[in-house]
C-alpha cells in the first residue's frame, strides 16, 4: 500500500502486515512519525481470497512542524482489489518495507528509567546483535577507502563521500531508533535513491555541524578581513559554545530532519527542560571526542593493521555517542514533547 508522508510528501510503501493499529511509522527523509489505526474488519494482511479488500487507514501526525502545529489526521483509502493474489506476491508485499522510510518494528521497549540509570547501557549497545559485525564491515570500507584516496585522490575523496553518508544515514537512523525506545542495534538503511539516502544525511551532518560553531568561524574570518589576530580566549569560549550547543543541534536533526530543526529557541529550550542530563552527556561526548584522537594517535603507530583498529574503534565511539544521544530523548521525551 502506498501513503504519503504527511510532512515532506515523499510516497512511502507500506506492507500490508505493517497496517496494524497501533504500528508506527518514521520516514528516513523528514523523520516525521505517524501511528497507524485500522477501521473496519478486514485484516491487515492481504490473504489468498477472491472477496474484494477495502481499507481505510487514519494517518496521525506526530511530527512537530515549524509552529509546532499538528496537520490532524488524514484518511488514506487503498483501491479494491478484485483478483487473488499468487503466494509469491503476498510474502513479497507483506515482507516489503518502505522505500523512504522504515516500520518501527512492535518489539521490547527500553525500561523507563532515568538517564543516568540507561548511560552503562550504552557503552554495550555497539556490541549487541549483529554490532561487532556492522563494526567490522564499516572499518574494511574506510580502510580501503583512505588506502586508494592515497595513490587516486578524486576516487578516494568520492568513495569517502559515499561512505561517510550511508554512515551518517546509520547513525541518524540509530538516534531515532533509540528515541523511540528501541533496545537493539538497526538494520543498515535501505539504499534506493543518492540524494536521500547519501547526500542528503552527509550533508545534514555537515550542516548542523557548521550551524554550532558558526559563531566561531564568523570570529575568525571577520578577524583576519579586519587585519587583526583572533584572541585564543574568544576562540576557546567559542569552541565550548558550539560543543555545547552541537549535541542537542544533532539530536534534533537527526529526529525532525530538516533546517527547522536548528532554531536556536527551540534548541535553548529544550537544553533549559533537560539541563542536568544534558551537561552530562555534554561532558561524555566531550571525553569521547578526546578519546577519538588518542586512539588515532596510538592506533595509527601499529602497522599493517593500524588503520583498521582506527577505523573500528572511530565507529564503536561514534554509534555510543548515537546512542547517547538518543536516550537522552527518550529519558526525557515527557518534558521535550518533541512529538
């Protein structure tokens, strides 16, 4: 069955055993939610039967728009079909996620405790399921890729691109599955599409990335137009700020998707809601980033297999951080009402 997103209007296909009332929905493009409710009495599995199936289906956006402002539900009504289908095409339909989005499976929900009791948690998540071997993959295709970026330059700049956006899509997708009480590590993002599922969370993470520490690099550029020297206290009181400020800018990017998501109120805000446990995870973030430096100062003295344990220890640092992030939300989804 095919629905639009109600926030980007990208069309997503739906299996028809992800129809079931209470089943949510997230689009990977815009990080809109919606909660599906049936009406009626079919199932919401299509079955090997010539009786003709007539849904509707209410759509109810939980997404936070500019104005924070909820569209109000939307009725999607599917066509009658008048013909079996094959088994082959019901497991094909039923098994069938979305092209821009993803089903958030109906499994075990994290415990409701407060952050700190969920933060040791955390440092195991990259380890669950399935992590040491995601781990593994994403380090040989680093690995191989700064090794060809060395005697081919433009290959290797393109090959990190694409790398380093279907990471980001991973890491984006790890923040919203844990703000939506997920226990396990996720699936790796579906690609069907360069610009949505590469370019765009790439450049999503430079963004956001670029809007914290602008302040910080208006200050230098406007120093040396002047013909001055920048001051090295200005440059680290900066340097805090936009460490401060880029978690939650993160945070808020990787669950709404879009520019809207980097409004300095609404960020200050929910700093404001949630100020303990986000100083908290400020300051691990902090450690973790130092840590990534050490590592790769010490791992990158081991040869042959130095850039592989720097590669994988860089990702197992970034998917906690993820993970941080996104119990942060979760912790405090009550007080943030985000949606």
């Amino acid at each position: 069955m095919t629905i639009s997103c109600q926030k980007c209007g990208k069309e997503l296909n739906v299996s028809e055993r992800s129809l079931k009332t209470g089943a949510r929905f997230r689009c990977l493009k815009c990080g809109n939610l919606t909660t599906y409710e049936q009406l009626g009495e079919q199932s919401g599995i299509i079955s090997n039967s010539s009786q003709s199936i007539h849904k509707e289906v209410y759509v109810h956006d939980k997404s936070v728009s500019d104005s924070r402002i909820s569209t109000g539900p939307q009725v999607v009504q599917q066509d009658d079909r008048t013909s079996s289908p094959s088994p082959e095409e019901i497991d094909r339909i039923n098994d069938k996620y979305t092209r821009y989005g993803y089903l958030i499976p109906q499994t075990d929900k994290i415990e409701e405790r407060s952050f700190m009791e969920h933060l040791p948690e955390a440092f195991s998540f990259p380890l669950k399921k399935g992590g040491i071997l995601m781990l593994v993959i994403g380090s040989v295709f680093f690995t191989v890729i700064l090794f060809f970026s060395k005697y081919a330059p433009l290959i290797g700049i393109i090959g990190f691109v694409l790398v380093s956006g279907y990471i980001s899509a991973f890491m984006m997708k790890i923040v919203s599955r844990t703000a939506d009480g997920e226990i396990d590590i996720p699936d790796w993002p579906e690609f069907s599409d360069w610009w949505d599922d590469i370019i765009l969370p790439w450049a999503q993470m430079i963004i956001t990335a670029l809007a914290s520490f602008c302040p910080l690099i208006a200050y230098i550029v406007v120093s040396y137009v002047l013909g001055g020297r920048p001051s090295v206290l200005v440059i680290g009181a900066l340097v805090l700020a936009g460490a401060f400020y880029y978690p939650m800018a993160l945070l808020a990017m990787c669950l709404f998707r879009g520019m809207h998501a980097l409004n300095p109120v609404l960020l200050f805000q929910a700093i404001g809601q949630i100020f303990s446990d986000y100083i908290i995870a400020c300051i691990l973030m902090l450690i973790i980033f130092v840590l990534k430096w050490g590592l790769t100062f010490f791992s990158n003295m081991i040869p042959f297999v130095g850039p592989f344990i720097d590669n994988f220890l860089m990702l197992y640092l970034v998917m906690l951080e993820m993970r941080i992030l996104g119990l942060i939300y979760y912790a405090n989804k009550n007080k943030l009402q985000w949606f």
